[in-house]
C-alpha cells in the first residue's frame, strides 16, 4: 500500500511574526511516496531534484517519520520517495515541506490515528536537523494551510485563520543557497523595548487586518524590525527589490523565512503581475539569476496527490 502526498511550500515570519507567522503557498511543493513494508523502521529510497542525504537521521523527512513512528509503535515500516521541487535553502520552506510530507503520509498510511494537528510536533523533529532551531512556523502552515500563528512553543498550540479572498503573494528566488542556520546566527539574542513593542505593534495589527480583511493595514503591518535589519545584507538586491515592489503596488514586502527569497503580499492577481514584472527586470539588469513566481495562499496545506 502507498501514498502520494503534495507537500506544499510555505513563507515564515511574514515580517512581523519571526517564528509565528506562516503561511502556505498554493501549487509550489514536493511531491512524496510513502509505502508500507514489512520491515520495521524508515528508509529513504530515492531522492529527485536535490543532492540531499538518503541516511535517516540525516534527513529532514527522515527524522521527522522516526520521531513518529517512535510514538506510534506501529509493527510495520515505511519506504520513503522524494521528488524535491522547493530547492533546499531557498527560504520557503524547503525542510518543513519534507518534513510534514512524511509524517502526514505516514499517518494516512496507518488509519489517520492523529490529527494534521498533531503531526506538527513531529513535523518539527524534521525542521531542528535543518535549522538547529526548533521553530514551527513553516511547518505549521504546511501542515493547515492557511495563515498560521504559533501562539506558544512550550506548550506548542497553533492557530489557524483562513486567507482573506483575492490575496495573492509574488515571490523572487534569488539563486544562492541560504541555510537557516546560517541566517539565525546574524540575530541579536536581545532586543531593546522600543523594538519588541513595535514588533507586537505591527503582528498584533496584521492579525486584525486579516480578519477584518484590511488590506492596506495589512501591508502597514507586514513590517520587520527584528531579522530583518540583520538578514537584509545576506540577500542579493533586497533593498532594491523592497522598493521595487511597493512602487508596483505590493501591500507589504519582506524576507520569506530566513530568505534568500523575498516575498510581496498583492491585493489581486494583475498587481502580482506587476511585481513579478518589475523583480524580473531588476534581477536582470543587475546579472543576477533569480526565479520569480506568483502564488497565492493554500487553504488546504499538505494533502494527498
Ligand atoms: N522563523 C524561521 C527563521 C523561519 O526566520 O529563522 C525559517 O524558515
């Protein structure tokens, strides 16, 4: 018996929301085949599209379906297939991806004994081996879809809140490989007062936006004051692609997870299209390879094929 599980891409952080926000992306993601075998345990069969490692407890999907299936106990195993299309590094959710992949197919194989909910845990197994860093705000919306906030990490809980309709998100690979752990350590381990409040200031506003459905208070609010300032000079063109995007119309701009690709929120898909038009210009004239694509928010989050 198998499954074939799409495991979509997300965008963390948001700006205002490090390791909170997220949000997952509609028709960019991995596609991944679980099967049952007879032999207890995990492996990684095959891996496409990636130079990643086919060890288990080197990676990320691998982890992810140990930790799970060390609390199920269930008496069969699983043989792992990856066909990786979200490029590792890339800054939207790459790890989280393969990792909510895995234990969601693995729990549709067993019965569905838990609920997407509560695979998050063991998604989060997974992100540590990539990131050193036990934060859950990619693999919580790939998980729900949607926009998600992670209102706590001790004791994890997660909400979920649907997307307002028409939102549409651009997005700018610029192609070097940045890994999160790399990008964490540029961050303050303190922030001064003034910083925190207007963090809070600017999350607890983009939340209100979303539900009020607020467009411009949403770009107001899609603001960074604590990564960003230290991440920006660790992405080609940032700045220029930031101004670039809010003179094409974007509502809010900023650092997808911990980058290098940049991420515009756009009321409608012909201003998505006007960004994409402008980041294509600009990577161009400065020779510098990038990707760009335009998505817009995946209610449904990981999900089989
Ligand atoms: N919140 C994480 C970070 C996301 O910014 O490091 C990594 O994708």
């Amino acid at each position: 018996e198998e499954v074939q599980v799409f495991c979509p891409a997300t965008v963390a952080n948001l700006s205002c929301g490090f390791d909170v926000l997220g949000l997952c992306l509609k028709g960019v993601g991995d596609e991944m085949t679980i099967r049952i075998t007879d032999e207890p345990g995990v492996r990684i069969k095959r891996i496409s599209g990636a130079d990643l490692s086919l060890e288990v407890e080197q990676n990320v999907a691998g982890v992810a379906a140990v930790s799970l299936l060390n609390f199920l106990k269930p008496k069969v195993g699983f043989e792992i297939e990856i066909d990786k299309k979200i490029k590792p590094g890339s800054g939207i959710g790459s790890s989280a991806a393969s990792a909510a992949g895995a234990v969601y197919g693995i729990n549709k194989l067993l019965g569905t004994p838990l609920h997407r909910r509560d695979l998050i845990p063991f998604a989060m197994q997974g992100e540590v081996l990539a990131s050193k860093a036990f934060h859950a705000d990619n693999v919580a919306p790939a998980l729900l879809g949607g926009f998600t906030i992670v209102k706590g990490y001790h004791p994890l809980e997660v909400l979920r809140i649907d997307a307002p309709d028409d939102l549409y998100v651009t997005l700018v690979h610029p192609k070097i490989e940045l890994r999160t752990a790399d990008s964490r350590v540029v961050l303050p381990a303190q922030l001064p007062l003034k910083t925190a409040v207007q963090q809070s200031g600017n999350l607890a506003a983009f939340v209100h936006a979303l539900h009020t459905k607020d467009y411009l208070l949403l770009g107001r609010a899609t603001k960074d004051v604590i990564a960003e300032p230290h991440r920006e000079k660790l992405i080609p063109l940032f700045s220029l692609a930031k101004s670039e995007a809010l003179k094409s119309g974007a509502l809010g701009v900023g650092i997808s997870g911990s980058g290098p690709s940049i991420y515009a929120l756009c009321e409608g898909k012909a201003s998505a299209q006007e960004v994409s038009r402008a980041w294509k210009l600009s990577y161009i004239l400065n020779n510098i390879e990038a990707d760009v694509f335009i998505s817009q928010v995946n209610a449904k989050g990981t999900e089989l094929i």
